[in-house]
C-alpha cells in the first residue's frame, strides 16, 4: 500500500499533468475542496464537473517535498502570481484524499 505521502505526489502529479481520471480515483466519494477562489465544493462528482471546466495549459507550479502531519499531508508550491500555495491533503481511513484545502502559504 502506498504512503499518504506517495499518494499526495501522485495526485498532485496527476493534476499537473491533467490527468483527471486518475486524479478522481484517488478521491472519496464525499471528497470536499476548498479554494479561496471558487470556494467549497463538495462531493467527487461536482470535482470532476469542475475539472472538466478548467482551462487547458494551467500555470506550472514547483511543488516542495510534502509533509505528513496525522491524517493529512500538507505541500507548498512557488510559480504562482499570487506566492508560495499550500495544499493540504486529508485522507480518510481507506486512504482516499477526502479533503483538498488550497491557499496561500
């Protein structure tokens, strides 16, 4: 079984790669984001209509080594307009990222 800190480099890796599929099977069911910029949304099926809807060739961002802390693990990237962006990835039980939380480092 793959380590949360292995699982948090996929996705993150998948999501600069656009890989959307792939990105959506490491996801709960129940999966929550929130974004400063769009807000919450809720539930795997409404992530992956937001997915669909995300512009081609996205800023490339240069992600640090992740950090575990319990059940989440936290990723800071530079490259963006706006600073240095943090992610913090929370996995449920099954290891499934059930929470995607992004701002500002």
């Amino acid at each position: 079984m793959a380590s949360k800190i292995d699982l948090a480099k996929q996705y993150m890796q998948f999501q600069q790669d656009q890989k959307r599929e792939e990105s959506l099977a490491l996801l709960s069911d129940d999966v929550t984001m929130t974004n400063p910029m769009t807000g919450t949304i809720s539930g795997k099926a409404a992530l992956q209509a937001a997915m669909a809807n995300q512009p081609a060739g996205q800023m490339q961002i240069n992600w640090g080594e992740p950090e575990e802390d319990g059940d989440t693990v936290k990723i800071v990237g530079t490259g963006s307009p706006f600073g240095p962006v943090k992610v913090v990835l929370g996995f449920n039980g099954s290891d499934q990222i059930k929470s995607i939380d992004i701002g500002l480092a």
